[in-house]
C-alpha cells in the first residue's frame, strides 16, 4: 500500500506546554475501545484516577474544559506515567488526519494546530510517497470516478503552486476544474450569481451563524466583519501563505469526495477559506501589523471553527450549493477583487 503525505509531515512535532492553544482543551476526547480497556486494567492509585475521570468512553472534562490528565505544567499525566504509546488514539494522532483509498492512504497534519499551521505556511508543498503494510479501511467507491478526481487534483494543485499565475486566476481555474468533474457524475446545474447582496458581506454573516467552537472566535469574526469597509489593501506578500493553505485544504478534501460526492463543494470551500483568511490577515494589520505568527494563528483559530466542526462543515456545504453568493460566478468576482 502506498502511504502519500506533504512533505512537511516528516517536520511536525508537538509542542506540548509551549502550545498556546492546546488540543488538550475545550475538545471532547474519545477514548478508542482498545485504549480503554488497558486503562481500565490499570490499578494503583493511578488506576483509580482513570476511572475517576473517564465516562462513557470519553475523559471528563474540568470546569474550565481542560483534559482532567493536563497539569499545570501542560504536559499530559498519562504520557509521563505510562508512556507515549499508552495514550489514546485520538491524542497520539491529533492534528494528523487520515483517509483510505484501494491501495492507498493519505494523511497529513490539520492545520487548526498552531505547530502545524506554522509548517503548513511556512514549508512548500510537495507530495511523498512510501510503502506501508496494507491496511483495510478503505470504503466503496467509483474507481474511474477516482481517477478523474485524483487528476483534477494534481491539476489544481499544480496550478496553485505555480507562482506564474495570480493566486485569484489560480483558485478561479480551480473552480472550473472541479465544476467539470461535478457535473461528469451529476446534472449540470445553474450559475446564479450574487446580485442580491454584498457577496463579501453575506459570506461573514454566514460565518457568524456557524456553531462556535472557541468562546472567543464568535466576537472576533463579528469584529471583523465589522471593519471590512475599513482595512487596509490586500497584502499580496501574504500570497505565499495563502497558496499553501489552499493546497492543504485541496489535498485533503478533494480526493475524498469520491465518497460524497462534494467535488465542487469542497473547491468552494477552498477558495472561500482563502477569501475569508485574506480579510482575517487584513484585520490582523489593522492592530499588530500580521507577522508571519498573526498569519499562523488566523489560519489556525479559522481551520479550528470549519473544518474541525463536522456540523459546520456539513452546514457549509449546504449553503455552497443554495446561497447565489456562493455560486462559481460571485466567488470568481470576489476573489479578483480581494487577491489583487
């Protein structure tokens, strides 16, 4: 079986205390079966604080919506009492994702991490490959429909690297790219375009409606929703950054629509990803000038509140199919407006 990832997966290493925004906080933490099992086997009074503090196979959260294993220290107390390799399946692969195909998995490191988001912008994205020992989780699926997906990938990805074209052409090719494959499995469908409101506008209160995930982002995404008509321009300095996030977002969502069926779904939700980051970068230098560590953690909290919530996930791809300010015509227009 082949095992294909970015480049910069082989880089990433948690941070552990040194995380400002630890994935040990503010997440309900499944505990696998096996996982469980051997915790249950474990006595002493370290055995009885596992029980104490797991139920219904998930890790009881404190008050303040800390792991009860996360110490004062920021170091996890399973880690250092029973080893790395005792920790649940979750936490051992957390930020790194997965997805199985016949004779091939794919995986990579989620950029709601702030570790991996610095190694997503900062890295250029390539593709490895390695041979691993088969693995069975792999579902049904269409394989010509596959390989039309997976060359639509490369196409895009490729078209995204390539400094030659503007990040706005890049991602508007991207669009097309995906809206061909679309409608090679489905009816074609009509491009109505924004026309009704500000498309720009109507994208941020979209995002204010989304099932918050961190108390703080809620206000934050108001706020700058509040100051799109007074930002500073598009920095294009930042398109480097941009570029990758758009090439992780591709690589890790495309190929999986093979299963759903969401080809162009998830290319619409790469290419508003980008418009939504770019606005967040602006925001960003309208109070601390965005560094390369504001556009780190723009992306980061951004990735965290969408791709990291399956309801707004699932919520989004709804409104990309049904709201005119989302369609192919409006998302083109505005991303000429907002990349140049």
């Amino acid at each position: 079986m082949i095992y294909r990832t970015p480049g910069y997966c082989k880089d990433f290493r948690c941070i552990a205390d040194k995380c400002r925004d630890s994935c040990c906080k503010g997440w309900e933490i499944d505990i696998d079966a096996d996982t469980a099992r051997y915790y249950d086997s474990i006595g002493g009074e370290f055995g009885k604080r596992l029980k104490e503090n797991i139920r219904d196979g998930c890790f009881v959260l404190t008050e303040d919506e800390r792991c009860p294993f996360l110490n004062k220290q920021g170091l996890c107390d399973i880690y250092t009492e029973l080893g790395e390799d005792k920790l649940c399946r979750i936490c051992s692969d957390h930020p790194r994702y997965f997805e199985w195909f016949k004779g091939l998995k794919e995986g990579g490191t989620g950029l709601c991490c702030e570790a991996a988001a610095e190694l997503i912008l900062s890295c250029p994205f390539s593709l490895l490959e390695t041979d691993i020992p088969d693995e069975e989780a792999a579902g049904d699926y269409d394989e010509e429909l596959f390989e039309l997906i997976l060359s639509a990938r490369n196409d895009i990805l490729d078209i995204i690297g390539s400094e030659d074209i503007s990040l706005a052409e890049a991602l508007c090719r991207s669009l097309d790219i995906a809206a061909e494959v679309q409608e090679s499995i489905d009816i074609p469908f009509p491009d109505n375009g924004s026309g009704a409101c500000n498309a720009l506008s109507c994208i941020f209160g979209c995002f204010e409606e989304l099932e918050p995930i961190d108390e703080d982002w809620l206000p934050y995404i108001k706020s700058c929703a509040g100051s799109l008509g007074s930002m500073p321009a598009h920095n294009t300095d930042n398109d480097i950054y941009l570029r990758r996030i758009a090439q992780y977002l591709i690589f890790r969502y495309l190929l999986k629509s093979v299963y759903d069926g969401e080809i162009l779904g998830y290319a619409k939700f790469a290419a508003v990803s980008i418009i939504v980051i770019a606005r967040l970068f602006r925001y960003s230098a309208v109070n601390s000038g965005c560094t390369f560590e504001d556009c780190a953690e723009a992306a980061k909290n951004y990735s965290k509140e969408t791709e990291y919530c399956e309801e707004n996930m699932e919520k989004l791809l709804v409104l990309f199919e049904e709201e005119p300010f989302f369609s192919i015509s409006a998302l083109k227009e505005l991303l000429t407006e907002e990349l140049s």
